[in-house]
C-alpha cells in the first residue's frame, strides 16, 4: 500500500457533507428530527459544561437558524452530535481532532469503514457514549465539558436540551439550501471557518465542485434532448423497513444533477415505501446508500427476507449500485461531493460521461485536495464499502 501522507491543516482548503443523519440512516439530517427524550433540567454539572469557569470571555456567531449563539473565545471542546456527516468534514478542516471530543455513534460506524482514519487516525478514538441510539443522554454529555455543540439546525428538540443544559449549541443547516450538496458543503465549511474563527480555509472543494457541476450540465446542454433513466434511491433499507429519498431531499439534488429522473419525487423527504410501490415504479436504476447494510448482490440474489426483487428491471438488467464511501458516505454532502458528480453521472448516462476514469478522478482528487496517496487497495475499499458502514446493529 503507498503511504498515506498526514494532511496539514494549511495544505487542505475545504469549503464544504451528509442522511440517517441522526438524520442520514436514522434521520438528524432528515427533514424532520428524531423523537428525544424530554428535556432535561439544568444540573450543578452544566454549569462547567463548557469547561469554562463562566468567566471566560465570548464571543457571538450567527449559525444556520439564524440565532446569534454565544460561545466561548477559546475553544478546546466540540461534540458533534446529530450532523452526522460533519466530524469528518471538521477533522479535514482541522487537520486532526485533538479537540473533537464527542461525536454520533453512526458518524463512527462511516469512519471506521472509511479512508478517515488513515488521515485523522485518532478519529476512531473519539467517544460516542453521550448517545444512545439515536437520544441525547444530557448527563453523559456534560461530563465532556464540551465548548460548543453542533448540531443538525433541523434539530430543535435537540437544540431546546442543549440550551436547557447550558451548553452552547450551533446549528448546521442541511435544509437551507434547497439540498444543493455543494452549496450546502460550502455553507458548513464558511461557519466552520467563523466558529474556530479560520475562515481563510473556507475555499477550495466547493468551488471545485461548483466547476464539475458546471462540466456536467455543460454536457447535457449540448447533447440535447436524452433519455433519461428512471432512479430509485434506498436511502435507509433495513428491519423490513424501506426509506426512499423524495423530492426535497439529497437525491432529487444528485439525480436531477447527474441525467435521471426521480421515480420518488412525488414524495417528501425521506418517506417510507413498500415492494408493491416499487413493482409500480419498476425503476431503471436503483442506488443503495451507506446508511442501510444491503449491497446489490443481496437485490441480486434476492436474499432480503421478505421482500422480493427479482422482478424489478434495474435488478433483472444489473444495475444495482451501492455508494462509495471514501472520507465519508457519498450520499450526504461530504468532502467527497465533487466526485459523487462525476460518478453519478457515469452511472446515469454512461454514453455522455465514457471517457471518465473514476478510479483515475479519485486518486487525483485525494492527491489534490487531502495531499494523500490512495492505493488501489484504497480504492477498492471505496468502491466496495462495508455493510458495517451502515452502523446497523
């Protein structure tokens, strides 16, 4: 395996990643928050939640509610809680986690089936105890003394705890932009920048990515009219449960963007769906995220029990297709986005995109970007992700 260089924090430039988010798999970065527990109240520990002394001096940002939010001028503690793409997007921004004390168990389960940890290895140390499923326990996360929180801003009862507890809490938008996976990358990257007060680093993957998506629709302009492959997206499949990605949802943005049609896009958000459903649709195409554990060989081989595949088109003719994972899930918006693009596009409109090198564009892009020299062991890994990536138990 080539050796894997450590990034530097002055040579990555992110600009920015993603579902089950406590959302993504489980739904924090879904449109509509995960049931919590009830607030709690403020406790004699919450007043060191910050491990200040409540003296310290601050300082106010504004995050994506809109809310100016009061945090510590130093900062030396962040948890990251229900964003669930976001750690790795914040170890890449810094460099390290050496101040990442805290982040959601399913952010865990990408990062130790990722390419993360050969970059930020200390990522596969950093707790996870203060969740349990998908609940806040407010005690275990006071006794981590955290700074700051962030959080999915479409969160709020997670935000309502946070605050209850006394614990500085900055919301991450993954709705405030339409589910544009560049635009929203960039978004979390700029009040990145503003919180840890580095906003030189905000540049970078999200222009790129803006570039790619302009290359892309630059080539459907010019084909012109093209049939288009109807695309279903199993967003988080598993327990007998099925959850597609609607119309104002990370997959209407990638399939609109890469030459499909959504078969799901008269549905909202991330809607649960049947087999019966699906027969109807018969879609062409269909993509499993990271966020549930099947592979296509188990559509294939029509292993799921209770569910029948082998009549659906985009099974009987083998297009079947799990996202890649690399420095986290391709689904949600991630440092990875760009590439998503041009894969997706591939995928969609093989024709259009057949002098694409996907296995070319990734170690350039790991090269350029993250100063990392993939393997094709790496590669492979990226392309073949683990079914433990989903975090399903």
């Amino acid at each position: 395996m080539n050796r894997i260089k450590r990034i530097t924090g002055s040579l990555l430039v992110l600009c920015l990643i993603l579902v089950s988010f406590a959302g993504c798999g489980a739904s924090a970065e879904a449109p509509t928050p995960p049931p919590t527990e009830a607030t709690e109240p403020v406790t004699e520990a919450a007043a060191g939640a910050g491990g200040q002394d409540g003296q310290g001096a601050t300082r106010t940002v504004v995050d994506h509610t809109g809310k100016e939010i009061t945090i510590p001028a130093e900062i030396n503690k962040i948890v990251i809680s229900s964003l669930l793409p976001l750690p790795s997007v914040y170890s890449l921004f810094e460099g390290s986690t050496d101040k990442l004390v805290g982040i959601h168990p399913s952010s865990m389960a990408a990062a130790k089936n990722s390419i993360l940890p050969k970059v930020v290895p200390d990522i596969v140390n950093v707790t996870t105890d203060f969740m349990k499923g998908d609940e806040m326990n407010i005690e275990e996360l006071l006794k981590l003394k955290p700074d700051v929180v962030f959080y999915s801003a479409n969160n709020t009862a997670e935000y309502d705890k946070l605050t209850a507890a006394g614990i500085p809490a900055v919301g991450f938008s993954t709705s405030n932009w339409n589910f544009n996976c560049v635009e929203t990358f960039e978004n979390w990257v700029k009040l990145l920048g503003e919180v840890l007060q580095q906003q030189d680093k905000a540049a970078g993957i999200a222009e790129y990515g803006h570039q790619i998506y302009d290359e892309v629709q630059a080539v459907f302009e010019q084909a012109g009219q093209i049939e288009k492959p109807r695309v279903l997206i199993l967003f988080n499949y598993a327990g007998g449960v099925i959850k597609t990605s609607g119309s104002n949802f990370f997959g209407q943005y990638w399939i609109e963007s890469t030459g499909g049609i959504n078969v799901a896009a008269d549905l909202k958000g991330t809607p649960e769906i049947n087999m019966e459903q699906i027969y109807e649709w018969d879609p062409d195409i269909i993509y499993i995220t990271n966020f549930s554990p099947y592979l296509p060989e188990d559509l294939y081989n029509n292993a799921i029990d209770g569910d029948d595949w082998s009549n659906v088109k985009a099974v009987r003719e083998g297009k079947v297709y799990k996202f890649p994972l690399g420095m986290y899930r391709w689904f949600p918006p991630a440092s990875d986005t760009p590439l998503v693009l041009k894969w997706l596009a591939q995928k969609n409109q093989p024709e259009l995109f057949a002098d694409i090198d996907m296995e070319a564009e990734v170690k350039a892009y790991y090269q350029r970007f993250y100063n990392v020299t993939l393997s094709d062991e790496d590669i492979h890994q990226i392309f073949n992700p683990a079914r433990e990536a989903a975090g399903v138990k």
